[in-house]
C-alpha cells in the first residue's frame, strides 16, 4: 500500500510541473510548452473583436478591428506588427461555450483568463523554430507567432508581412 501510494504521489506532481513537446518526444530546457524543429508551423494567435477587460500582463492576440498584433503589459496594449490584414482569416461563427474554457498547462487551476493557460514558476513558451519564416512559411497565417532561428528574433505575422522583434 506504501508503495501505491508512494508511486501515485511521483506521478501526481509530475503532472503539476508538466512540460508538453508538440511533434517531439521531449522538450527543450526548461519549456513548458515546445514545439518540433525544422518545421513551418507557428502558432496561431487568436484574432478578437473586442480586447478583453480583465486581459494579464503577458497576453498576445490580434485586433480584428485595427489589424495589429498587440502584447498587454502592466500598462496598457503594447503594438507588435504594423497595421496588417485578416482577408485571409476565417472565423469562427459558432456562439462561445460559457465557463473556463481553457487548457493549463503547469498548474492545475488559475485565475487567469485565457484559452491556453501557460503557468509556471521556472519555465516559459518555447516558440516554434522556423528559419526564415518570410521565405519557408508559404502560406502564414494572419497572427502567426515564432522564432526566427537565423536572425535570432521573434517573428509575427499580421497579415501582409512579417515584424521582427528582439
């Protein structure tokens, strides 16, 4: 019984400090959440109507209304591409399920707000790695999200181009 017991508790808090690979048996350092190399797919923003109220510091998404890719911070919505274009996006007309909806990952509950939960003490996103996403990416996405591994920068799409950040 103290051995059931014993190996039940080691796999409940393996839960709790999860890391997750996507297309990969394991994960970079110390991701929470990774993703394969050599590949062409980023991940996909969600494109909002209305910026939400009660948004944390940490938050990324897309304005549909002015076409910008924005980051909230403590002090207000930080702009991360120029104005872009959503003619390419399709959007989803389904009425929005009440509750939580959300996946956490790192923690087994949160307060914050979001559909993808990333919440840990000592580990972070791992963004895909794409090498050249302008030249490789043939057909991105508006709100696309990577890391560009030949200049090294963060790298997102707004729907006509490509914005680098360091």
């Amino acid at each position: 019984m103290k051995n059931i017991l014993l190996l039940t508790g080691f796999l409940f808090s393996g839960f709790l400090f999860a890391q997750v690979g996507i297309g990969k048996e394991s994960v970079d350092g110390d991701g929470i959440l990774d993703f394969a190399p050599n590949t062409t797919n980023g991940i996909m923003l969600p494109i909002v109507e209305t910026l939400p109220n009660d948004a944390v510091a940490g938050t990324i998404l897309m304005d549909k209304n002015d076409k910008i890719i924005k980051m909230k911070d403590s002090s207000g919505w930080v702009l991360l591409s120029d104005v872009g274009s959503v003619n390419n996006a399709t959007f989803n007309t389904n009425a929005e399920v009440p509750g939580p909806n959300r996946v956490i990952i790192g923690n087994s509950t949160t307060a914050v707000p979001g559909v993808l939960v990333l919440e840990s003490a000592d580990k972070a996103l791992v963004l895909p790695k794409i090498a050249d996403p302008h030249i490789n990416v043939k057909n991105p996405y508006p709100g696309m999200i990577c890391y560009d591994t030949v200049s090294k920068t963060m790298a997102v799409f707004d729907g006509l181009k490509w914005s680098y950040w360091k």
